[in-house]
C-alpha cells in the first residue's frame, strides 16, 4: 500500500531545488579547482567529502539534514573569502554558499510555517 502524497507547498519545494543545486554547484567547483583549474592537482580536493554526504539527505526532505546543511557551509563561504585574490572561482564559492545556506535557511522555515498553517 503506498502512502498518500502530501502537498508540499510550491516554496517549499522551490527553497528544496536551489538548495541541491547549489550544493551540486559547490561540489562541482571544489573538484574543478582542486584538480583542473590550478597548474596541478591538490590533496585539499578532499574538501569535497563533506558534501557529498548530505546529498541524499536534501533529496529525501530530511528537516535535520537541512539545519546542519545551513552550519556546513560556512567553512566553503570562508575559504571563498579567504581566496578571494584567486579570482572568480572564489566569487563563485562565496556566491553558492550564500545561496545554498539561504535556501536551507528558508526551507526549514516554510516547512514549518506550512505545517502550523
């Protein structure tokens, strides 16, 4: 017997969508600048561990995934800020971590605005 679907509202799910891609986007610019993008590869491309791990997490709705998602990222917006002489790529991080801890943000708010409601 499947469960029904509950209506999520279109926010919500919009808050849930630029949070993965976000995440996506600074998981993909992590690898390319560690191991494409300077002359030579780095060890630091094993900064991208930690955000693979939430990946399932955001796309199976998990409320708490979502919290900790918004406190991980701060280390990505600070190396960003830290590198910022390195040019876009920098901008770049910066620009994806504020996103991506905005839409976490947003999302734990609607969600719970919703089921008040």
């Amino acid at each position: 017997m499947q469960s029904p679907e509950v209506a999520v509202p279109p926010a919500v799910e919009a808050t849930r969508w630029i949070a993965f891609a976000s995440l996506l986007g600074l998981i993909v610019l992590s690898l390319a600048w560690e191991l494409w993008l300077p002359a030579r590869p780095s060890l630091w491309v094993v900064k991208v561990l930690p955000l693979c791990i939430p990946v399932t997490g955001l796309l199976k709705r998990r409320m708490y995934t979502y919290r900790w998602v918004s406190l991980l990222v701060w280390p990505y917006f600070l190396e960003g800020v830290v590198r910022a002489n390195e040019g876009w790529p920098a901008a770049l991080e910066i620009a994806l971590s504020l996103i991506l801890f905005a839409a976490c943000g947003m999302h734990v708010r609607l969600r719970l605005r919703s089921v008040k409601s």
